[in-house]
C-alpha cells in the first residue's frame, strides 16, 4: 500500500500518535509523516506510506501556512500555552502600528534560534527529553525564511495572524521573538496548520473518517 494521505490532525495528540494510528489502521510499518506538529496544534499532516515515505524530502521543503494566535503578556517556559508562565509583562503599550511594523521587519530571509522543546536531536537525544529533565543546551541559529506575516485580528493581549514560511520555522519562537521586539511577552495560544504546498485543509480527513480510498498517490 503506497502513497499518502492528507490528515487534519487533532489537538492533544503528537505527530507521532497519528502515525502509528494508521499503522494499526492499515496493519503496516511503512508509515511516516513529513513535517510534525505540537500536540496542541491542529491541521495538516501529510502522512506518507509505503514507497512514498521516500518521497519525505519533496513534501518537508514545501512552505507551510499557519494561523496563529499570540499572547503578549507573559513568556513561558516552552514558547506556548503548554509551558509554564517565566515572565509577565505590561502590554498596554503596544499598538496595531507597532505590530504591522514589526511584522514588516520579520518578513524575509531571518536566523532563528529553536526552542528546547523541539523534536531536533543532540548526540542521539531529542531536545524535548533533554528539557523534561531540566537540562538546556545551546542552540545555534537557523536560516529560515518568512514569506508573508498578515495581521487577522488585533485585541490585546492577543493578536491573530496568518504566516506563510519556510521548512524549519518555529512558530513558538517566531511568537517569543516577535513579543521581543514589541517589548513585551510573546507565546502561542493556538496555531492551525492551514496549508502544506498545495495541499490544504479542506483536503484534509479527520482521523475517524480515514479508509484506504483517501490514499493519494
């Protein structure tokens, strides 16, 4: 059985969990998916079986468009809803021109530090394992590349936003980095998965409804 399928994934449960969700559906090995999500993120997923799991490389490089919704009063621990709060801060201060200005200025080729609670590995060990324990360790910067940030909705201490971008883009950093910059604090409270390349979320099949007729190829 050779091909893929174009998930929307669910909150609570990892990329992972949806992975072996169609293993046992379809009673194979032969099961990847290409580009994750955080448990608390929905949308997309591409899951790839069989033949096409070596076709991963062509489906991560394609950019991905997110919506997103950001808090700018308090840093956590883990860039988003599911850490603990490290900081809060006063955001009265910041307006909607403040916020288009920066969004200008995070749009285009960038270096971006990933968070420790990320699937990226270290001598063998997944960063994420690492953080559980307490241990942190430095991250060097990635090039990633933001090709459009458009503002939904302004309404303080939250702010909706679309973003299209590149393969390796962190949104919870993107979140943390963006609250930076507008001098105040900054984590991700929703992000939905909208688009993978051309394959979209009303394309997309939720996890019950899946049967052998959704495989593309």
């Amino acid at each position: 059985m050779d091909g893929f399928i174009i998930i929307d994934k669910p909150a609570g449960l990892t990329s992972h969990d949806v992975v072996n969700f169609i293993r046992n559906k379809f009673k194979m090995q032969q099961v990847g998916h290409a580009g994750s999500l955080d448990p608390m993120a929905t949308g997309v997923l591409i899951i790839l079986l069989g033949k096409w799991t070596k076709h991963f490389s062509e489906f991560v490089n394609f950019y991905k468009e997110y919506l997103v919704t950001m808090n700018l009063s308090a840093t956590t621990t883990t860039g988003d809803a599911e850490g603990k709060i490290l900081q809060e801060f006063q955001y009265s201060q910041v307006n909607i021109e403040d916020v288009y200005k920066t969004f200008k200025d995070f749009t285009g080729e960038l270096k971006q530090v990933p968070p420790m609670v990320s699937a990226l590995k270290s001598k063998g060990q997944r960063l994420y394992d690492l953080a559980r324990k307490g241990i942190e360790l430095e991250r060097k910067p990635r090039t990633i590349y933001i090709k459009s940030i458009e503002l939904i909705k302004f309404y303080p201490p939250s702010i909706d936003f679309k973003v299209v971008c590149s393969k390796g883009t962190y949104i919870r950093s993107l979140c943390q980095d963006i609250g930076k910059t507008l001098g105040c604090g900054g984590y991700e409270t929703f992000l939905r998965r909208m688009r993978v390349g051309d394959f979209n979320v009303e394309q997309a099949i939720l996890l019950d409804n899946i049967n052998e007729s959704y495989i593309r190829r």
